[in-house]
C-alpha cells in the first residue's frame, strides 16, 4: 500500500516555530519552508501528526518536538490499534514528565494507516479533518474550553470560531496536563476509513483559527495537492500564529 503526502510550515508572526510534524518517521520543524513538500510513502501502515507546542508557556518548540522524537522511538513497533495509539501516548505523557520541562505542554492531532482503515486521534486543539468530493468532516475533537461549549449547546459550532475564548486548551501531553491524566482523561481517538478521491487534513490552529471549515474546503478541493499553493497563500494573507499542516491520501 502507498500514501501520497503533501506537508507544509510557518512560523507565521511568531518570533519562534513552536509547532513540529511528524511523517511516517520524518521530523519537520522549521521556521517556514520555501515550498511544500509531496511525497510518497510505500508501506502497510503509516503514521502522520501534527504537534503545537503552546507558545504563552515554557518550551513549546521543545515540548512538540519531543512528542515527535518519542513517536519515531516506536514507529519501529508500530501496530494497527486502537489500544497501541492509547498506550503510546500514555507512555509519552509519561517520559514527558521525566524530562525537566516545566510549565510545558503540547497539542497532537494524527491519523494511523493501515490500507483503508485509519485512527485519528487528537489531544488539544489541533485538528484532523476528512475532505471528501461532497464534504469537509471534522473528525477530530477538541480538548478546549470553547468546545466544552459547543458539546453542552451552549453556543453552535459556527460561534466557536469567533469565540474570544477559543485558544484555552484543556488537555494536551505536558507537565501542564498532569492532573487531567491522572484524573483518566485521556486523547479522543476515532476509528475511520479512506477511501480514493479522499483526504485527510491535519492541521495546527494557526489554520483553522483563521479559516472555517466551507473555506478550508473550496480552497483545497476538488484535488488538494495541486491547490496546496493557493491554500498556503490564503493563510499567509490571515497569519499570526505558527501553522502546520499535512494533507494524506491513498496513491492511486
């Protein structure tokens, strides 16, 4: 089986890249990059994250990278689970606390492969969403304070995006996160399947805080790879924060 993968970051106005990417084995953290990068990744099963490191707290560019670095450590062991997804990023909460990082912590929003069957997972507000020729699907589920809105009904959705509240971050992998998970919250995670003519966007909240989901869409549909340009430069004409992204599909 074979994936193709497109992938791009910026630090946007931000004086330090906080946010690191991780492709099936391949660390990217850097400040901005000329152009995107595509390739194609043959195997049966494949891992790809996005990690924010939250920039109004210590180490940030530390913290997500470290989450990358502890994800490669075990690529080597790599199983298609719901349970391996689960315990890897216990284990990595774990290391973390071991590491001397203080008032730190990170988001991770990533899928897992394997031929057409996938688990998205996130902890934070980093997102994985599906594009479809119909549709934009937000499969992932923020760990936020706006979005404990959304789900009691509070406000709808579409209000969270204009919510001046919506960065507060509620869970995440970090010494900032150690009650949550010692009180047994734990990363959302979500079985799915990719199908040709799909796509899986995951992406840091320096893009979707600026662009909504039908915008996201018509930039990057009907073939996102070769839209990919128009849809960084989108973003560059609304950046502050850094932005990460990595958009995966089935080659054909």
């Amino acid at each position: 089986m074979s994936f193709m993968v497109a992938y791009y970051m910026h630090k946007g106005l931000r004086k330090t890249q906080e946010d690191c990417i991780f492709v099936n084995g391949e660390i990217v953290q850097v400040d901005y990059m000329d152009f995107p990068a595509f390739k194609e990744i043959d195997s049966d099963v494949a891992l790809f994250a996005v990690c924010d490191g939250m920039g109004g707290l210590l180490h940030g560019e530390k913290a997500s990278r470290f989450v990358c670095e502890k994800l490669k450590e075990r690529i080597k062991n790599i199983q298609f689970s719901k349970e391996w997804i689960l315990k890897t990023l216990m284990d990595i909460q774990d290391e973390f606390m071991k590491t001397g990082l203080t008032e730190s912590g990170t988001t991770i929003a990533g899928v897992l492969l394997e031929g057409e069957n996938s688990i998205i997972f996130n902890a934070g507000d980093s997102r994985a969403y599906k594009l479809t020729p119909e549709k934009i699907m937000y499969l992932s589920h923020d760990h936020s304070y706006v979005q404990e809105l959304v789900d009691t009904g509070e406000i709808s959705y579409e209000e969270a995006f204009y919510h001046p509240y919506k960065n507060i971050i509620t869970f995440g992998i970090g010494d900032v996160f150690y009650g949550e998970w010692k009180e047994g919250m734990k990363p959302y995670i979500l079985e799915d399947r990719l199908e040709e003519n799909q796509y899986y966007l995951l992406c840091t909240d320096g893009v979707n805080d600026v662009l909504k989901d039908g915008e996201i869409f018509q930039l990057l549909m009907p073939d996102p790879f070769n839209r990919i340009d128009s849809f960084i430069s989108e973003i560059k004409k609304r950046m502050s924060d850094n932005f990460s992204f990595i958009i995966v599909s089935k080659s054909i």
